[in-house]
C-alpha cells in the first residue's frame, strides 16, 4: 500500500543530495567572494589614484590662476562668439575698464570698427584652425586713447572636441608703429629732397662706380637713374677731364672727411657740354667701406658769363685797329648776347633745394621754419650772413630784421607755401656784414601724413651774378653804341662813299670813250686801271653794305619753304651755271621758320663758291642735301662740288671776314661772301661748316634747329 510519507532511506538520500548541492553553492559564493575582494582592492587603488589626479590639478589650476593673474603681458579667453569670458589684471591696467565692465563683451566692442569687421573675419579663421598668430588690431581704451596690439592665440577644447575658449595673450606696440610711421615719413621727406633739389647728386666707390644718383642729376645729364647706377662716373665727364676726374676722387679716399672743391666738363647724353663746379668728401660707412659724395652745381651760365665778358673786352679793344670789322660782328652777337643773358638769368634762377643729410655741405642758406614761421633749423651758410644758426633757432623772421618791403613780400610767400603747397621763389637784398648780398629763395612744402607740417627755405646767394649782370648791362651798352657807329658808317658807306665813286667811274668811262687811242698806249692802260679799281671798289662797299644788313635789317622769321628758296638762288645764279656748264642736283627740302631772302642768300654764296672755285676745263657738279638730326634736334643741309678744294686746316679761316685763299687775279671776289653765309646762319641760331681736300672738292654744311621748324 503506497503513501506520501517518504521512508527513512529516502530522507538521508536527499538529504546528501542537499548537503552534496550546498556544497558546490558554498564553493561558488567564496569563489566569488575572493574575486569581489580582489575587484575591492583594485577599487580603493584606483580611488587613491584618483584623488592623488584630483589634487595635482587643483595645484595646477591654481599654479595657472595665480600666473594668469599675475602675467605682466595682457590675457583674456573668449567663447565661441568672441566674447569675454576671463581677463587678467595686465589686460584691465592696458585698457582702463574693471573686470565687470568686461566679462560678457564681445571683444569687438572695444576695437576701432575697420579691426572690428576684420576681426569677424579672422575669428572664423581662428576657429578652423585652431590658432592665431600675430595678429594686429586697433583697440580703444576706456578714455578713447587707441592703441595698436599684436595678438597671439590657441582654442581650448573639451572632451567631446568642441569648443570651449580661447587662450589668448598680447602686447602693445602702439611706440612701434609710430616709430616706423615716422621713419616711413622721413625717409619720404628725405627721398624728396634727394630726387627733385635742383643740383646733381652723386654717390661712387673706390673704384669711381656710381652706387646713387638723384633724379634730377640723372635727368640733367640725359639719363635715368637706372642707367647711371653702376657704371663708371667717368662716363659722364668730358674726355679730356676725365684723368683730372679720378685724381680728384682718389684725393678724397685719401683724405677722408675732408672736403675738396673743382671745376670740371660734363657731357650730356645728346653730346652737349655744361660745365659743373663739384664739392665732394669721402666717408667711411659702417661695414668700413669708403664712399665719396659728390655735390655738382651747374655754372655753364657763369662759364658764359665769363667767356662773353672777355670776348667782350678783347672786341673794344681791337676795335680802333678794325673798326669796319669788329662793329660788324659786335652788331650780330648783340641780340644773340641778349637771348644768352636771360637764358642765363632763368638757369641761374633755377637754384637748387639740398635736402637734410647734405645741407651742411652746401654752400647756401638752408632753413626750415614751423607753421608759425619759427625757425627750426638753419645750416652754416647763414654764418655768411653774420647770422650764428644756433641763435636763430625758435626765431621769427621779424626778429632778426625790421619787416619792411622786402621781408613783408617774403613773409606773404611763406603763408602762400603753408596754405596752398604751391612752391615759390624770389629774389631780394639782404644787408649782412661783408655788404649788402642778393639772394634767390626757393620755399618748399614739407609734408607729415598728408598735412602741410613745415616750410624749407633754400636762399642761393646771387650777389657774383647780379654784379655780372651790370658789368654785362654796361658791355650791352657799348655794345649798342658800337652798333649806331656802324649803322652810322653804312650810312656812309652808301651815300657819301658811293656817290664820289660813281662820279670818278662815270667820268673815267667817259674819258675812256672819247679819247680811247687818242693818247698814247700807257694812257690808255692807266684809265683801265682806274676804271678796274673803281668797279673792285663799288662791289666791296657793296658787299660790306650787305654784311652790315645781315644783322641790320632783319624781318621776322615767316614759314619758309626751302625748295622755293633754292630755286630763287638758281634763277639770279642761271647765268654763272649756264656760262659754266654746271650740273645741280637737289632732293626735296623741308618748310622751316626763316628769313627767305637771307635764306636765298645763303645759298647763292655757297652754290656761286662752287660754281666759283671749279676745276680747270672740268664741269662743277653739286649736290644737294638735308637730313635731320634727332639727337641733336637739328636739321643739317650740305652742299657738295666737285671743285679744287683746299687744306682742311683752312676750314674756320674762310669764313672770316676779308680772308682770301687765293690772289684776285686767280678768283675774283671781296672774301665777304663766307662771311655773310656765317653770319646768316647764326642769326637763325645754326653753325656752319665745311669738309674738304685739296683736288677732291669741298662740301659745305649748315644746320637749322627744328625748333625753328613749323
């Protein structure tokens, strides 16, 4: 019979069974328990570790809190929209505001609103790149001053990688910038004068290799600067002057320091000559190499001056002895002299302005003056007025003299300059201690950052030119007297000279009619004589009447057209051609501006001395040219025969006046003609010239400006 109630055996079988199961669980669980033990232990490590973490970065973060605050160079962090989120103390002292007035701003309300602009701009940059360097901005202060800063800058990021704040430290360099403006400006200022003073500057080597030129030196001489800057400064110098030129730049390496002065011949591009008077000092730079600076002051005017002066004086000397002939020429260099003397006085007037680095060595008077018309600085050249430049410092012109008619007139130029920058000179008087000197001005603008800031004065002394002028004033005036004696003598000439001449040559001819081979035969051959030498007599007045209307009687210049002024010449020549049997050969001529019949003249004389001075038994044939000249600005006419010739050293001699290569009875004529070719073309402001060889023919040249041609 079966019933729930398990039997003895049963119950010890489970019961084993539970024990045997308790077993395994109890093993598990201490399992279990050692690796919980185990995970405990290396749980309080890491907890240590941890804090051990925790308390080494609050020791940083307070390392870095105090140097933040204490940084002697501005801080500050932005957020992501570049606004204030921490500043340093070194940023609040920069810019004046408190912490307070700050912290949340974005940072471009306190900059200028260009930098602002440029400052979004650069912020996206930032953030793409995560840095910024060197950046420069324009802050305002909290009393308005601005300021310049260079700003450098990283972006802090959290651990998720987004943006967090900036880092960003920076420095004034407000001085700095002022510092470079005002270096940019002086060396403006400086450039300025160097490039457009009105006198050549030069800078060589050792080796007499231009290293600087100024502008205006460059354009005096023909050339740019960059054609000088290199090559050797002889270049420049006259081919004769060229070995005084170098011995005079080893003078001054040898001597440095000291200052030389000489006169010297320079050559222009074109070929044209001026002559310079230099003053030069060699000077040893930094990195011990010797450099000479070379101040060249045109004195071509003067050199004229002079050179007319003793001209001048050589004619009135002479003139007793040849009369005839010294007032002729005094007659047609007395308008050329006149145009050389105002072409003179604009060059001489055309004075210079010598810039800073170089004024002490000038010898004019150079000043600058504030807007109030004080004097800031003065060279040494004012000691030539018995003025010290040290006690005119801080002084007004009315200071130093009374403000009479001269110094009112100087003062209303000055105010002109400072209001209106435009440039202006004049000349006037100055009492000083050697006497009373004369003075060109040249007043010049100076210019700081766009605003007229100062006055340059550059004072020329004129005094040697102005005494020139009236010793030139009273040769002008004997010039003019010497002139009236002339025209005097042509009156003369023509009437009171020619009318006994005609009678003795009429009644000889007469003579010579009725009585012919009625007297004996020396008779007959006196009265030849006689009859010969009256005609010589007529054509010589007659010629020196023309030489003396050359100049005279002049008319204006006129539109010319000189194939119809050569065709003139041959229609009064057709006899002497036709009678020689000459061949003439001509291109086509150009219109200039010209007095025609002098023009005609002209070339009658020189085609009547070819078809004159011909070859025995051999036709003259004669050529005829013109070519222009660009460089020298000139149109150049020849004309060539095929005749006898003659030495070249005889070239300046026939055209001189009454000088003859040959007797009378081998060519006929006065030794006028050549005479008046020169003077013709002088008048028009030309030269003339002739090539030739004995036996091979002669070829006679002369040249026209084309600023004379329309």
């Amino acid at each position: 019979m079966k019933t729930g109630i398990k039997t003895k055996e049963q119950l010890i079988c489970d019961l084993e069974k539970a024990l045997q199961d308790g077993t395994v669980e109890l093993e598990q669980i201490a399992e279990y328990v050692v690796r919980l033990s185990k995970n405990n232990e290396k749980l309080r490590n890491e907890i240590k570790k941890r804090k051990l973490t925790e308390n080494a970065l609050r020791e940083s973060e307070e390392m870095f809190r105090l140097l933040y605050e204490n940084s002697p160079l501005p801080y500050q962090s932005l957020d992501c929209n570049g606004d204030f989120i921490e500043v340093n103390q070194a940023f609040l002292d920069a810019m004046g505001y408190t912490k307070e007035e700050i912290i949340g701003r974005p940072f471009t309300d306190i900059m200028t609103p260009e930098c602002a602009y440029t400052f979004k701009k650069r912020f996206k940059r930032f953030n793409e790149l995560g840095y910024m360097r060197k950046s420069e901005f324009k802050l305002l202060c909290k009393d308005n001053a601005q300021i310049t800063i260079l700003i450098d800058g990283n972006i802090e990021y959290s651990a998720d990688g987004t943006f967090k704040q900036t880092h960003c430290v920076w420095i004034d360099i407000t001085d700095r910038k002022q510092w470079e403006e005002a270096l940019i400006e002086s060396e403006d200022r400086y450039r300025f004068l160097y490039d457009h003073n009105p006198s050549m500057y030069f800078t060589v080597d050792c080796e007499a290799v231009i290293l600087s030129v100024n502008q205006f030196g460059a354009e005096q001489l023909g050339f740019t600067v960059h054609e000088l800057v290199g090559q050797s400064v002889l270049k420049v110098f006259h081919e004769e002057d060229k070995k005084a030129a170098i011995l005079n730049i080893r003078r001054c390496i040898k001597n440095i320091g000291q200052l030389f002065h000489w006169e010297l011949r320079k050559v222009r591009r074109n070929g044209s000559m001026i002559w310079v008077k230099e003053t030069a000092r060699a000077v040893k730079e930094n990195d011990g190499k010797i450099t000479v600076l070379i101040v060249c002051e045109d004195i071509t005017g003067l050199k004229e001056l002079e050179r007319i002066l003793r001209e001048t004086q050589d004619t009135l000397e002479l003139k007793v002895q040849e009369r005839t002939k010294e007032l002729s020429r005094c007659n047609m260099r007395l308008e050329s002299d006149i145009s050389e003397i105002k072409r003179i006085g604009r060059a001489l007037r055309e004075s210079e302005e010598k810039f800073r680095a170089l004024a002490e060595n000038s010898p004019d008077v150079i000043s600058r003056l504030d807007k109030e018309l004080r004097y800031k600085y003065v060279n040494h050249g004012s000691n030539t007025l018995g003025l010290s430049s040290e006690n005119l410092i801080g002084k007004k012109i009315e200071d130093i003299t009374p403000l009479n008619g001269i110094a009112k007139i100087w003062m209303k130029n000055a105010r002109k300059v400072l209001k209106t920058g435009e440039i202006q000179e004049m000349e006037y008087e100055f009492p000083s201690i050697h006497g009373l000197k004369f003075f060109h001005s040249y007043m010049v603008p100076e210019y700081d950052g766009g605003e007229i800031e100062s006055l340059l004065v550059i004072s020329h002394d004129v005094t040697q030119r102005r005494q020139l002028e009236e010793e030139l004033k009273e040769t002008v005036k004997e010039l003019r007297h010497s002139n009236e004696e002339l025209q005097q003598f042509a009156y003369v000439a023509s009437h009171d000279l020619q009318e006994p001449l005609r009678t003795i040559t009429s009644f000889t001819q007469l003579i010579e009619r009725r009585y012919k081979d009625k007297l004996d035969s020396d008779a007959d051959e006196f009265i030849e004589y006689i009859v010969d030498a009256a005609k010589r007599m007529q054509t010589l007045i007659n010629d020196l009447l023309n030489y003396s209307r050359v100049a005279t009687k002049k008319k204006g210049f006129e539109l010319t057209d000189m194939g119809y002024v050569l065709e003139s010449a041959l229609n009064n020549l057709n006899t002497a051609i036709y009678e020689n049997n000459a061949e003439i050969t001509y291109e086509n001529l150009p219109k200039i501006m010209a007095e025609p019949g002098q023009m005609i003249q002209l070339f009658q004389n020189l085609i009547g001395n070819a078809i004159k001075f011909r070859k025995p038994e051999v036709p003259p044939k004669i050529n005829i040219k013109v070519c222009k000249d660009k460089n020298k600005e000139e149109y150049i006419f020849s004309i060539q025969d095929n005749g006898i010739g003659m030495e070249q050293q005889y070239a300046e001699r026939i055209f001189t006046i009454f000088q003859r290569l040959h007797t009378k009875e081998e060519y006929e004529g006065t030794g006028i003609g050549l005479a008046i070719s020169k003077k013709v073309v002088e008048l028009h402001g030309g030269r003339i010239w002739v090539e030739s060889k004995p036996e091979k023919g002669s070829t006679f040249y002369f040249a026209i400006p084309t600023a004379l041609v329309k």
